[in-house]
C-alpha cells in the first residue's frame, strides 16, 4: 500500500512549486492522516514543521528547497516513496524555554536548536548563571548567551564557537556570545537533565531579549531552560547521511 504524505513547504516560490509537482504525483493529505510529513525549504522552515507537527505521530522528512538545509535531505521528485521507505529516523528532545519579563508575565516556549540571550540595547548584558539550583557565575558580561540541543550545536551555537555535540549524547552546550569578562570563558558542557537559569543583572539600564528557535521575547528579567523530555521530535535522514554523520563531517570541513 502506498504511503500517505503530507506536503508542507515555505513561501519561496522555489519551494512552491516543488510541492505543486510533488502533490500532482503522490497525492497530499493532511497532517493527522500521514504516514510521513515532508517538508520543502530550508532549515527555519524544517524547525517551523516540527514544532507545528509535534502532536501528530508521522515522522518529517525535509527536502532542501531554502538556502542551508543541515536538517534537510537533497530534493528529488523521482522515487519519493523508496526514500521513505529507507530513511533513517533520528529522535530529538526540545528545549523548554519559561522567560519572566518585566511586567512579571511568563512566557514558554520550546526550542530544538536552541535557547538563547541576547542583547536588546547598546551596553553589554549582565547575566547570572544558576546550574541545578547552584549559582554557578555571578556576573557574566556579553552580548548573550545560549543552551543548544545536540541537533542545534552547529547552528548559532557553532558560530559562537560552541561545541559541536555527538547527536546521541546526553548533552547539551552553554555558550557564551562575545564574552567580555570572564573574556576567555567560552562556556559549558551541561547534562541533558541540567536546569540552568539566567537572571538579568541590570534590567534597565542593560535590557536583554530571549529566543527560541527564533520566537523572541523582550524585557527579560529571567529564563529558565531544561530538557523537554515529553516531547519527541522524529525526523527522517537518507540513508548515510542521517544527523550523527552530518555532525562529524562539519567538524572536518
């Protein structure tokens, strides 16, 4: 029996119209009906369809139709089917994001790439890092800093000159962005089941905004980050070229 697909794809037009040739030949159905969700664009629109496909069973399985695509396979409308078939599955935990702003609302949210502070003005951020309810540093003077998930560690957090982490390590990366002082404190490699929080030092006069996976929240007083491990984000790689060995390759590139 045939599987049952369901195509999503961003608003580039490149991306348009593959799903337009891609429905014409295998069908499209919706997300609660699929066997497998594929996702046509880049690597913000793959994180887009995960977190809108959470509570659906079917796997994703992205095809590159943006500018990146860590997170996507090569486009092909030839043998769609016996690509899913022999895919490779890879099963990612988000991060949970509650930010307390200065108005004193709570905001959630749940990042798969990464959690991340930074600077909304033009003085450097003043942060306090709390590990598992132990104070950890008193003041750390930046332009930011971020948590990332293994799948997100070459994303901003690569850039940041964060670690690259193994897709099956019980590990997640805090990075420190333009670190003043401590100047050379790069940061920390933390257990998946650590709780970190950051509080603002200096809420006014050095304001800070919080990001996850690119929803942004501003007035930040203090964020608190943690593994969500009720959450499970299953996503589809060809054969060989799954999460584990796209991790080791960019550290070679």
């Amino acid at each position: 029996m045939s599987l049952k697909i369901a195509f999503a794809a961003s608003r580039a037009p490149l991306a348009q119209t593959a799903r337009a040739a891609l429905v014409t030949r295998y069908g499209d159905v919706s997300f609660d009906e699929a066997d497998v969700i594929v996702a046509l664009g880049g690597d913000g629109f793959m994180l887009q369809t995960l977190h809108g496909s959470q509570h659906f069973s079917a796997p994703v399985y992205g095809m590159n139709r943006g500018t990146i695509g860590f997170l996507m396979n090569e486009y092909s409308e030839s043998d769609l089917e016996a690509r899913l078939e022999a895919a490779e599955e890879a099963l990612l935990n988000p991060l949970s994001m509650t930010v307390k702003d200065t108005q004193g609302q709570a905001h959630k949210a749940l990042a798969i790439n990464e959690v991340s502070l930074l600077r909304a003005g033009p003085q450097a951020a003043k942060l306090r890092i709390t590990i598992d309810g132990r104070l950890r540093m008193e003041e750390l003077v930046c332009d930011g800093a971020l948590v990332a998930t293994p799948a997100g560690s070459t994303a901003y957090n690569y850039s940041a000159h964060g670690p690259v982490l193994p897709i099956g390590s019980d590990v997640l990366a805090l990075t420190a962005v333009a670190a003043f002082r401590p100047r050379r404190w790069r940061g920390a490699l933390l257990p998946k089941t650590a709780h970190v929080q950051f509080d603002v030092l200096e809420v006014e006069k050095r304001p800070v905004m919080a990001e996850a996976d690119s929803r942004s929240i501003r007035d930040v007083v203090s964020v608190e980050i943690q593994s969500e491990p009720t959450v499970v984000h299953r996503i589809l790689f060809d054969p060989g070229h799954g999460l584990e060995e796209r991790l080791i390759s960019e550290q070679f590139n």
